[in-house]
C-alpha cells in the first residue's frame, strides 16, 4: 500500500506543473563523503564528440549556471553507502546521494523509499528551489534519471564530465 501510495505521489508531481521536491534536505553534509569530484563545462565548451548523449543533455541543461561560466560538481553519499554507490544499489531507504554545484550552492538530493528514487533540489539552506528553474523540479529528474538507463541506475548516474576530457 505503501509503494502503491507513493508512485501516485511521483506520478502526480512529475505531471504537476506545480512540482516539489520529494527528497528530503540533509543538514548534516559531515556526515557525507566525497566519492565524485566533477563538473558542469560553461556554455562556450564544446564536448567531444563521443561524449555519452546523457552527459551532452545534462550539459546542455545545466550550462547556465553560474553566468554559463561552468561549475564545480562534487558527488557524497552516506558512508553505509558507498559501495551500494559504486554498483548503483540497489539502495535502503534513506538518502542516497547529494550533489552539489559547489559555486552555486546548488544540492540535488537523491533518496530511496520503497526501492524508488526520490529527487529534490535545494539551496544550501536548506530552501526548496525546485520550482525556480524548470532544469530542478523533479519532473526534469524524473525523465533523465529514468530515460537513460544505461547510465542511470536505481536512481544514480555514472561518468563524470571532468572524465571525458581526460582522454
């Protein structure tokens, strides 16, 4: 009844123009490790061409940030977590993942209840910022974390940018 009830809750967000965040902000970032250090390119840099089509799209949806300068991405986890991390899970309930455009302040929250995925976006403060930017409600979390499931699995997203430009 549980799961029933809370995929009538995701559905009807993702189809709300009036979407929130579902995940739940974490105050204590202590607690949290680094597993993932990244980046989102400024608007001006052209990705390789063979560069992961979720990777182009995420770029291209977020680029804006930070004037389109670009921004750092830093990926933690729950300690318990990171070797559920490192094989995308399947996860527990509870949070699973935060990250974070470190110029911005940007945190995107990643938590499973039920063995679903469950997204938020907020501000540092812990203010949610989902419906200030069409690229943080959860619907646009919802159709790339679920549309690319190559890469994105049990609500977690692999290959960083910064990787691509080491080759």
């Amino acid at each position: 009844m549980i799961k029933l009830f809370l995929q009538i809750l995701v559905i009807s967000s993702v189809l709300s123009a009036n979407t929130f965040s579902l995940a739940q902000y974490i105050k204590n970032l202590d607690d949290l490790v680094l597993v993932k250090e990244s980046m989102i390119p400024g608007k001006d840099v052209v990705l390789p061409k063979e560069t992961p089509l979720f990777l182009q799209e995420t770029v291209a949806l977020y680029n804006w940030i930070n004037d389109g300068k670009g921004t750092k991405l830093n990926i933690y986890v729950p300690k318990d977590k990171v070797e559920l991390y490192k094989t995308h899970g399947p996860y527990p309930d509870g949070l699973t993942a935060i990250a974070i455009y470190e110029d911005q302040n940007i945190v995107f929250v990643t938590e499973h209840y039920e063995g679903e995925p469950l997204y938020g976006t907020y501000d540092r403060d812990g203010k949610d910022i989902s419906m200030t930017h069409f690229s943080f409600n959860t619907e646009t979390c919802y159709k790339c974390h679920e549309g690319y499931s190559d890469i994105c699995i049990n609500g977690t997203c692999a290959t960083p940018v910064i990787d691509i430009f080491k080759k």
